[in-house]
C-alpha cells in the first residue's frame, strides 16, 4: 500500500508556538527585508515572553508539515481608538521549500476568517515590486487604495508601498 501524502495541519498560534514562530520571522525578515516593516535586530533581541504574548493576543496563522513550521501569517488591530474596527495584515511568508502549493493562499484564508470576527476592515501595505503579493490579496477581495512613496526604508534605499484594504464585514 503507498503512503498518502499527509495533509498541511492550518492553526492559530499560541504561546506553545513562540520559538518556531520567531525562528521563522528572523528567516523572513532575513530573506526578504524589503517586504516586511519589522527588523531583524530588533526582532533577535526581542524577549521570547513578548513573542509569547503577542501569539496569545493576536491573530497569527501558522502552517504545519509534520512537524515543520512552513508559514505564517499574522493580522493586528490597531490601538488608535478611533481604529479600532481595523486590522492590519502584519505579515505573510511562506519557506521557500512550500512555495507554489497554495500555502499563502491557505494561511490568508485562515487568517481573514479569524479576523472578521474580531474587526470589520483590513488592510494590508505591499511593497510596490511585488507584484505577484498584490495579485494574491487582490483574490481574497483587497483592492489597492493609494501609494505611499518612499514608505518604507532599507538601510539608505526607500521603497514605495501599495495600501490596500478589505471590508471584513
């Protein structure tokens, strides 16, 4: 008898998940610096008891292979009373070795549907020369609203940002 290919195990993360959820960031953010507002300094020297913290607090998605941490996807809500209602899509990477196998696909999924229960807008900034990302989000209903030039800095070169957004609600 062959052996079945065993299926992606799609989760929120919790406490539990915070050493294999910041191992996987400091990979992003290393790998690609340029798509992700975070910075890999600051995220080494970050204490695991926040990394533990914000997995209990927020919404992060995480996409299992056995036990293989393959992506995440994380939303937050804005603290600005005034935008409360709204989330924002804080990051989205899948390991190159699960990449073309609708992993991003899944964990957007996933995590859209855990949103709407707790916020009735999210938004999303991508980085103006990943086209491929803004098509993804453009499928799951976002649509871009505006350009911010030079929104984004990495050591001396600026990079443009697409804003998007998605009524949740």
């Amino acid at each position: 008898m062959g052996s079945a290919k065993k299926l992606p195990e799609i989760r929120r993360m919790r406490a539990a998940d915070a050493r294999c959820y910041r191992a996987l960031l400091i990979e992003a953010l290393i790998v690609h610096p340029d798509c992700f507002a975070g910075d890999y300094n600051f995220e080494i020297t970050r204490p695991l008891s926040e990394v533990e913290t914000e997995l209990e607090r927020g919404t992060t998605i995480g996409v299992w292979f056995g036990d293989v941490l393959g992506g995440i996807a994380s939303a937050v809500r804005c603290d600005n009373f005034k935008r409360r209602h709204c989330g924002t899509v804080r990051n989205l990477y899948v390991r190159e070795k699960f990449r073309h196998m609708g992993v991003a696909s899944l964990l957007l999924q996933e995590l859209l549907r855990f949103a709407t229960s707790e916020m009735r807008k999210l938004e999303v900034q991508v980085p103006l020369k990943y086209e491929n990302t803004v098509r993804l989000f453009e499928r799951f209903g976002f649509r871009l609203c505006g350009l911010l030039p030079g929104s984004l800095q990495i050591g001396s070169e600026e990079l443009d940002i697409w804003m998007m957004t998605r009524p949740l609600r």
